[in-house]
C-alpha cells in the first residue's frame, strides 16, 4: 500500500514539474517566434528593395527557407488561398493567420496589418512600411524576453510547489 503511495506521490509530483517546464517553454518559444518573425521582414525588405522581387515570388521562397517549420506552412497556405480563392494578398494573409495562429506562441497581429500595406504602393513606401513594423517587432521582442525573464522560474517554481502540496495533502 505504501508502495503505490509513493508511486503515485512521485508521479504527481513529476507531472507538476513537467507542466511548469511547459509553461515556461511557451516563453521561450514565444521570442523566438518574434526574432524570427523580424527575420522574415528583414528577408522581405531586402528582397523589395535590392532584388525588385514581387511580393508572391518573396512568399514561394519564404516558404521554401522554411519548409518543414511553422512558418512554412503559413506561407504556404497563404500562397494557396490566394492562388486558389483567387482573393488578395491581405485576405490570404488574413485567413491563413487565423486559421494557423493555434501553432503559435506569438501574437501575429503584425503579420496581417502588414498584408494591408505590402504590393499596394511603390518601392520606397514599402521599405519605410517595413521598417516601422521592424520596430514594432523590436519593442514585442524586449517585451517578451522582459516577461520571460519575470515568469520562467516562477513557472517552473510554481509547479514543483504545487506538486509538492499535492503530495502533501495526499499523504
């Protein structure tokens, strides 16, 4: 009886601990998704401005650089909403983000405002666009690794504690 007891007290209390590795790992994910998120729009703005490439060619080879990761199968699918829908960029961008954000840590509200502003003006006004969203994505990653830095050990703390208490009432 004792046995099982303890089986369990120690399973509890692995559990709880693997819970708060979760939530603290969802952090982490998080900054990256923004840092490569400010990659993507550097790669978009350099590929306007210095390779005259339109927007969908930008799209293709995007999804190309990251084939087998979340973002690829964003653009993807935003390729193929508007291949297939025949709808505008904006539109893609817009449902492809809604209907993958579950794969996401991070907030891509960014993404769809910038599918109102990309293809619809020249050159020039694009890159500036850019640069301002690239700002934006600055702010969000200082933002993130700030309460990243508060709430990861607390997490992690939070569930060995719980775990623990767990196994106290249990006993």
């Amino acid at each position: 009886m004792y046995i099982i007891k303890i089986m369990l007290c120690l399973g509890i209390l692995e559990i709880s601990t693997y819970l708060g590795m979760v939530f603290s790992k969802k952090l982490d994910n998080r900054v990256k998704e923004y840092t490569e998120l400010q990659n993507i729009l550097i790669y978009i703005k350099t590929s306007i401005e210095y390779l005259g490439l339109d927007i969908i060619q930008i799209f293709e080879e995007l999804y190309g650089k990251y084939k087998n990761m979340n973002f690829g199968i964003l653009f993807k699918n935003i390729l193929d909403e508007i291949r297939m829908n025949n709808i505008s960029l904006k539109e893609g961008i817009e449902k492809s983000v809604d209907k993958y954000a579950f794969m996401f840590s991070a907030n891509l509200d960014i993404l769809k405002e910038l599918g109102n502003n990309l293809g619809k003006s020249d050159t020039i006004t694009q890159i500036n666009n850019l640069c301002l969203y690239e700002e934006r994505l600055k702010e969000k990653i200082a933002e993130a690794t700030e309460n990243k830095k508060k709430k990861e050990k607390m997490y992690k703390s939070l569930g060995i504690i719980c775990g623990i208490m767990l196994v106290i009432v249990l006993i």
